[in-house]
C-alpha cells in the first residue's frame, strides 16, 4: 500500500509539473505574439524562417506564405528598393560576426499597400553551426508609423544617435587626417595646414579628399560642421 501511495503521489507531482510547465509555454507563446513588435527569426541562408503575429499582421503576410514564396524573396518585396542594402548588410555583419548586434531604420509595406512604413529593427545572434558560425539572427522591428506621446524625444534621441555616429567616424581617421581636419575646422586655408604640418598643399588636398570620402561631405561647410560636432576645432 505504502509503494502504491508514493507512485500515485510521483505521478501527481509529474502532472502538476508538466500542467505549470503548459501555463508557462502558453503565457510566453501570448506574449511573443502580442507584444508590440515585430519578432522573426532569419536564417542567414533562407530569409525569414519564424515569425510572430504581430509581424503577420503589420505586414500581412502569413508565415505559411513567407515559407512558400521564401523568406529571402519575402525581404525583398516588403522592404524599400533603397533600403535593401540592410538587410544584406546585416548578412555580411554576422558572416563576420564580432559579438555586436546589428541595428537600423529602414522603410517596409504592408501587403495590401503602397505606401512604406518606417520600422527600427535590431538583431542578435540566435544559433549557429559546429564551426561557431552564426546561422540564424532573431530580429526585432518596431513600427514608427502609429503616432507617439514622446515624437519630441524621439527626434531628440535621433539626432543625439547621429551625432554620436558622426563622432566615431571623425574619431576613427588617422592622426594626420584628423590634425587637417582640425585646421579646416578653426578655418585655416590648404596653404596654411600646409605651413603648420610642413607638408606640401597637394599633399594637403589628397587628405582633405579622403576625409571628404570618409565623411561622405561635398562641401567645406559640412566637413567643418562634423569636425564641431565631435569636438574638433
């Protein structure tokens, strides 16, 4: 009797187990589902493999259609002819994979629309092959278009990521680079940087051509407005 007594209790303590281990999947299931963003996971080969529906419904494609028409073909027609850029950038992040996650705006549309909406999109490593190559990214991407009760701090926080952004690539030309970049900034001619770092004007002007490539500036005006920016000048 004692042996059949602790049976029956093991038996009831496994399905109290698996009844909590039930409520808990379907709580997480609820809210990976209902939380305000899109949730999908890509595998780095084949597109988009997994989503959540809250992303089926933002865009309006069910994961069964993502799978038939393939979750590559699916990111090319969601996602802006400008913007596609992206989403292959962010392939070949994490064919390199350093450890960082990979973050952006980009621009994508609803099935049954025209017009694109805004989305900030992050991604991390979710899985990776025996050689530790990263093979699938869980993504996450919210949708800017709804209107907000904070736009003022979201275009603050926006300028405050760009301005952050422009300093680390001011930061990361070389010494002499940012030494001109300096001079150009206090307002010194190609003569004058050429004088004070005793290097040639032709010299100088290579440089400020580099710089410009690298900052990706068409005009001394704005070149100086980034070397400001990052406290140069």
């Amino acid at each position: 009797m004692p042996e059949q007594t602790s049976s029956a209790d093991k038996i009831a303590a496994m399905e109290r187990e698996i009844q909590l281990l039930k409520e808990k999947c379907e709580f997480l299931e609820k809210v990976i589902h209902e939380v305000p963003a899109n949730i999908y996971i890509s595998n780095l080969d084949l597109g988009v493999v997994w989503c959540n529906r809250a992303n089926e419904e933002s865009l309006g494609y069910t994961l069964a259609e993502i799978l038939e028409m393939g979750g590559m073909k699916y990111i090319e027609t969601i996602v802006h002819p400008d913007d596609q850029q992206i989403p292959e950038d962010s392939i070949t992040h994490y064919q390199q994979f350093n450890g960082a996650e990979f973050g952006g705006l980009f621009r994508a549309k609803h099935k049954e629309e025209d017009q694109y909406k805004w989305f900030v999109g992050w991604a991390k490593a979710f899985s990776k092959n025996q050689q530790g190559e990263v093979k699938e990214v869980v993504c996450v991407d919210v949708d800017l278009s709804p209107a907000m009760n904070t736009e003022a701090q979201l275009v603050q926080a926006l300028k405050e990521k760009l301005k952050q952004k422009r300093s680390r690539v001011v930061r990361s030309l070389r010494k002499r680079e940012i030494e001109i970049l300096e001079l150009i900034c206090k307002g010194c001619s190609t003569k004058e940087i050429a004088e004070q770092l005793f290097i040639s004007p032709n010299t100088v002007s290579t440089h400020r051509k580099s710089i410009q490539k690298k900052l990706r500036t068409t005009n001394v005006a704005d070149l100086v407005s980034l070397g400001k920016e990052a406290g140069l000048g």
